[in-house]
C-alpha cells in the first residue's frame, strides 16, 4: 500500500519533472495512486506551503510548486465570476508576487 508520505514525494517529484499542470493531468499522470489519494495529498501539501494550488475555471485548479525562496499560498482564494471576485484575486497575487 502507498503510504500517504509516498504520495506526497511522488507528486513533488511529478511537478519538478513537468512544472505546473492542472490537478485532473497530475492525477491522470500518477498512475500507482487514485484520485482520491492525489486529492488528499495535494490538500495537505498546499495547505503546509509545499506546493501552490491555483483556481481556474470552475471546479478545475493548477497545481505548481512554488518558486525557490517564494511563499506558498496556504488556501485557495475562491473566484467569482464578479469583477469585485477577479479583482480581489488579482490583489492577492500581486501582493503574494512583491513578497
């Protein structure tokens, strides 16, 4: 059985190897690990600072690593389709960009 930690290093790994993709291409690429293990890990891993976790469109979401020496945002911002929610989301990643 894959262990929880094993996932982990694998979609690390994974991200380093292609760089950014969306969580449905990760989990397609994983092959020794479900869906839902992908999902589990990539929460855990996102909400330590390990990795970032990106929304796009509805119910899809790009997973990257953050840059070296860059803080990783520890929560998905939701977006609306409002131009208050895009606005929103844009002053958070121009902010977490100057950091």
């Amino acid at each position: 059985m894959t262990t929880l930690d094993d996932i982990e290093g694998l979609i690390t790994r994974e991200l380093t190897r292609r760089g950014a993709c969306t969580l449905e291409a990760l989990a397609q690429q994983l092959h020794t690990c479900t869906w839902n293990q992908v999902f589990m890990a990539v929460d855990i891993l996102s909400r330590k600072g390990t990795l970032i976790l990106r929304p796009l469109a509805r119910f899809q979401y790009m997973v990257s690593l953050p840059r070296p020496g860059a803080n990783a945002l520890h929560h998905v911002v939701p977006i609306t389709n409002t131009s208050v929610g895009i606005a929103a989301m844009d002053q958070v990643m121009n902010k977490e960009a100057h950091r």
